[in-house]
C-alpha cells in the first residue's frame, strides 16, 4: 500500500464514499484479480463491530443482496483499511467461493497477501 495512506496513525480518520470507491478498486485489483463484484449498497452508520458486511436474502425474489457496513469514523485510516478489505474478503468468501463467509481457513489464506499490502487480518 502507498506509504503516505498509512502515515500519522494518530490521526483519525473520517470514512468517506470516495475513499470506499478508491480502495475498493485498488483492494480488488491486488488481492482479489478484479473479480470481486461492487457491494449492492454501501451504509455508514454508527455500531459497535468496526464493520459488516451484511447478506440480505430475498427469498421471494431469490435473490442475495450484500451490503457494507461502515463505521462513521476510525481511530486511523489503517484502521479503515483494515476494516475494507477484511469486509471485502468476505464479500470474496461468499459471492466468488459461495462460502460460508466465517472466519475459516479460506478466510486466513489471506493473510500472507494482506502483510504484503502492510494489512492486518483478523477477526
Ligand atoms: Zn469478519
């Protein structure tokens, strides 16, 4: 990840729609080849977690709706982009995988590539 997107980690950071857009792209294109589809919608909202990423089933439809769920400010911005790409992963687990989207070992495979990008996975 670019040094100056890290920097000043005492810096608190504000979650922002252009920023979501901006690494969601950039997160796709290193980690996930570009497969990764958009979330159907985005949220910002104040909760306990530092993120979600929520599957909205219809089943009169027969659909599956994924929407992210952010935090409306973080401690830093690592803290965000932690937060957007383990969510990502997620949405990886279960639209690219149909996987259950736990934090399992498929899940954690992921680990090596994200330290690449100076990430944390956790859970
Ligand atoms: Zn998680």
């Amino acid at each position: 990840m670019i040094k100056k997107d890290i920097k000043n980690p005492s810096k608190k950071y504000t979650t922002n729609y252009k920023d979501i857009k901006k690494y969601f792209k950039y997160f796709n294109k290193k980690l996930f080849k570009n497969k990764l589809n958009k979330f159907n919608d985005i949220k910002i909202r104040k909760m306990k977690c530092s993120g979600q990423c929520v599957e909205n089933i219809s089943y009169y439809k027969g659909t599956s709706f994924f929407v992210l769920e952010l935090k409306p400010r973080y401690k830093n911005r690592i803290d965000f982009l932690n937060t957007l790409s383990h969510e990502m992963l997620h949405l990886w687990q279960q639209t690219i995988k149909h996987n259950n989207g736990k934090h399992n070992k498929l899940f954690f495979s992921f680990k090596n590539k994200f330290k690449k990008l100076n990430l944390t996975l956790s859970y």
